[in-house]
C-alpha cells in the first residue's frame, strides 16, 4: 500500500475534524461568591468532536468562550484525580468521560461534586476530605528489625490489597455518598480505603491503630452500604467492599 503523503494525512484529518463535529450544550453549575451568594446554571453551545471527553469541552469553553470558568484538571489521563465532577447527575471524572458516551443530543449538565463547600464553579475545598485522609495514617509503619534491603512480601500477600492501591484520591467515592452529603464529620469511603491499603499490608505494624481510628463514631460503622462509591470509582476499585473488609477486621481483629 502506498504511503500517504503529509498534504493528505492533513487533508485527512481536517476531512476527519469537520465532518465529525457535533453541536453539544454544556450547562454548568457557575458560582462565584464574589458575583452572588447563588449558584446558577449557564449554557455553552460548542461544535466539537463527540469523541473528544467532557474536559476538552470545558477547555474549549475556558479558552475560546469565558475565560471565568473555573475548575481543576492537571494530567487530563486520569491519573492525578484533580477533576473529577458530577457530569449528568453521576460523580465522573471530566478526563475519562467521551462526549458520545453521556447522550450529547441533550445538554450535558456539569457542577461540583457535593458534600464539600464549593469555592468557584466546580472547584471544592478539598481540605476535609484531605483531613480525614491524613487521619487514617496513610504510610507504611513499621518498628525496629530495619531491613538491609527491600521489605519483603509474598505475591499472595501484596495482592490481599491490591485493589485498594489504584485509588487516585480524586474523592468522587467520598462525595457520592448520601452519608457523608449529610455529615461531613464522617471519615468517607476514600479515606477507609486508603487505611485498607495499609491494614492489609502484610509489612505494616498499625493495623490496630487505624481500625481503632475507624472505629469511631464518624467511622465505618456510618456506612450505609450504599454502593454509590462503588459505582463512583473511575478506577473500578470495590469500595463497598474495602469498607465491609475494615469492618469485618474490626469484630474479628483478623487482617
Ligand atoms: S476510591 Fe476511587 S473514587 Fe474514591 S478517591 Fe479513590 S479513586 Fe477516587
Ligand atoms: S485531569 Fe488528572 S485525573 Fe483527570
């Protein structure tokens, strides 16, 4: 087969570009207490590719139409969790939703995950959920018998929590559940999951210490096996799951 020339790659791909465009509305949840004490939704109709993800619309909408809009993303392949959003009614991250995929014939209805005070447009203060972080003792603990080399671990044993590793802290787990929309106090699925990752690590000497944490009354006996974080996870980790492991763990103290 021949090789196609530049002059028709280019070609190509401005046929690809244009044909492909669709007519999309993004109707946004905009707040900025410097304006009004109110939130308000405001439409942007923007032609764009429906292959293209929720995020390159909201840049689109940033750089070509109102440089206002407000919101966090960094590594746009979802990995640093800064974005993620509540994207028609559901906890998403903005950089792994495709256009095509969210029913782009009717406005896609973006605003700011809930249960954290929202600062401006679909930015949140993300120090509680960061607090309560912090809270679980997220770090390997460990005392004396200093290993010359690296700490050892069985493959059996590395894999008891392996699905609790994958979590980005992007808190689309936390702000999906109803308990924690009605009470900030309670410690929240992304913070259980990250003391799951470290109590069932066959290394780690404070496992009774963090169940201790866990077993406050802002703990993990608040859950309500709702199965939204489940469901909210953009990393597939079974939230649900991890908490039902910490609360087994803390009536049998077996991990
Ligand atoms: S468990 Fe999943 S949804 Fe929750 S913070 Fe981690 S990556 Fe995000
Ligand atoms: S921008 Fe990093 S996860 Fe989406």
């Amino acid at each position: 087969m021949a090789t196609p020339t530049m002059d028709k790659l280019e070609a190509l791909e401005n046929d690809s570009t244009s044909s492909h465009l669709i007519t999309v509305t993004f109707r946004i949840r905009r707040f900025n207490p410097e304006i009004s004490a109110e939130a308000v939704w405001e439409d942007f109709q923007l032609e764009i590719d429906p292959k293209e993800r929720v995020l390159d619309g909201l840049h689109k909408i940033k750089w070509e139409l109102d440089g206002t809009l407000t919101f966090r993303r960094s590594c746009a392949h979802g990995i640093c969790g800064s974005d993620a959003m509540r994207i028609n009614g559901k906890n998403r991250l903005a950089c792994k939703t495709l256009i095509k995929d969210i029913n782009p014939e009717k406005p896609i209805t973006v605003e700011a995950i809930k249960g954290l005070t929202v600062l401006k447009d679909l930015v949140v203060d993300m120090d509680p959920f960061f607090q309560a972080y912090r809270d679980v003792m997220p770090f390997l603990v460990t005392k004396g018998n200093e290993p010359t080399r690296e700490r050892l671990q069985s493959a059996e044993d590395r894999e008891r929590f392996d699905d609790t590793t994958k979590c980005i802290l992007c808190a689309a787990c936390t702000s999906s559940c109803p308990v924690f929309w009605n009470d900030g106090q309670y410690f929240g699925p992304a913070a259980i999951v990250n003391a799951h990752r470290f109590i069932f690590d066959s290394r780690d000497e404070a496992g009774e210490q963090r169940l201790e944490i866990l077993n406050d009354r802002d703990g993990v006996w608040r859950c309500r096996t709702t199965f939204n974080c489940t469901d909210a996870c953009p990393r597939g980790i079974e939230v649900t799951k991890a908490i039902q492991e910490v609360k087994r763990a803390l009536i049998t103290r077996r991990y």
